[in-house]
C-alpha cells in the first residue's frame, strides 16, 4: 500500500467536501428545488457572484453559493459516495462527519485497498474541519498558515 502524502489527504477532503449533499433544499431557487433522482444540491463556501450557470453537464451553480450536481451513472459511480456523507451539514448534524468521510472513502473503487488507514484517517480528519468551516480555513490549518 501507498502511505499518501498530506497532500493527498487534502485532495480526497476537498472532493468528499464538495460531493457532501445539503439535507434542505428549499432555500434554492425553484428550478433546483425539485431535484431528480442521483442529483444532489451543495453549498459553496462563498456566494458565487451574480452570474452562476452550468460549468459542465451535471454541475450548476448559483449566485448564492447553491449548487447541484449529478453522480455519475453506473459503472462509473451510483451515488454512493454522496448518501455515505449526508446528514454531517449544519447544526443538527445526524451523522459524524469523520466517520461518514471513511465510509464514502471505503466505498471508492480501489482507494481502500491502494491507501494506507493513515492516509484515509488523515483525510477523514481534515474532511470534518471543512465541514465545521470554510475549507480556506481547514487549508490554513493544514499549511499552517496563520
């Protein structure tokens, strides 16, 4: 196995942060409220500015910071790895952001058996700082930037 590097660590947090779904989406404008089955909505760290719109298929942001996005359909992925991360956002979280971020990383196709427990452990860790705060923060933390 791999023993990772921090910054693979950090890699993985950032996409486990990004794939983390918001339980409430009525807070988001009326063509994103109704989500259809395998898309999942998001908030970014800051608002997005006035414009927004569609980066890619799949991915659309919105000038409060909402986004959605659409888990690939299978063999590529099932949706997996977004339902392993809900409930860990806002302050009734249900779920415990590190142990929900090694359940999604476990069910990546062959991350479990190429990473090391340190490196899955590492990620975890750094994942819930970004959960409790923006990720620029949980960066700091991790260059040790003040």
């Amino acid at each position: 196995k791999g023993e990772g590097s921090r910054a693979m660590a950090l890699a993985l947090a950032f996409i486990l942060r990004f794939l983390t779904p918001l339980e409430e989406t009525s807070a988001f404008p009326e063509e994103a409220s109704a989500l259809p089955e395998g898309t999942y909505a998001g908030r970014a760290d800051a608002p997005a500015g006035p414009e927004g719109g569609e980066y890619t298929p799949g991915l659309r942001l919105f000038p409060s910071g909402l986004y959605t996005f659409r888990s690939p359909t299978p063999p590529k992925a099932d949706g997996t790895v977004p339902e392993a991360l809900q409930g860990v956002l806002g302050d009734g979280a249900k779920a415990s952001a590190t142990e929900a971020a090694i359940k999604a990383l476990e069910r990546i196709p062959g991350l479990k058996e190429a990473a090391t427990p340190k490196l899955l452990h590492d990620a975890s860790v750094l994942y819930a700082e970004m959960v409790k705060a923006p990720a620029a923060k949980a960066l700091k933390t991790f260059t040790g930037t003040p």
